[in-house]
C-alpha cells in the first residue's frame, strides 16, 4: 500500500471518492503536515475580469492554490467536442 502524501493524488487510497466531500476532505487536512495546513489558512480574493462571477468558497480555494481536483475518467470525445464547436463558432 503507498504511502499517502498529500501532495500526490495517486497515493490517495480510492475509497476516498466513495465517501462524502466533507469526510474526504478532512480525510486529506488530517494527513497533511500541519505547517502546510497552516500556510494554506490565508484567504484571500482573486482578479476577476469584469462581469466574472464566482463563488467566495472557490475564489478563496483558487486564492491559495489549492485547487486539488481527484482524478476523473478520460474524455475521449474531447478533441472531437471542441472541434465541432470551433466548427460552429466558425
């Protein structure tokens, strides 16, 4: 079994993606050394182009970098998808 290192997704055991996200996330606080905790505390606004709405939790998530996002499956049909709207944006 890998160790779990909070700063590499793949070392997150996969029942994490089974549980709630309030349970995983404290999952990965309680096991990422505390003066990483601590320096991730400061919350703070980001730039945001005029008419660019976001929500205070991600604005402040996206203000410290941590922005962790678990793995999703392959989207095979992206390339195809952005190439049929470019066609229709065209």
């Amino acid at each position: 079994m890998p160790v779990f290192r909070y700063d590499i997704p793949s070392s997150y055991p996969d029942w994490l993606l089974t549980v709630s996200l309030p349970r995983a996330i404290d999952y990965i606080i309680l096991n990422t050394p505390v003066n990483i905790v601590l320096a991730s505390q400061f919350k703070s606004h980001v730039h945001r182009s005029p008419n660019v709405n976001l929500p205070l939790e991600i604005e402040q998530q996206l203000s410290v970098g941590m922005n962790y996002m678990f793995k999703r499956k392959r989207n095979t049909k992206l390339i195809k998808n952005a190439w049929l709207d470019f066609e229709q944006r065209l």
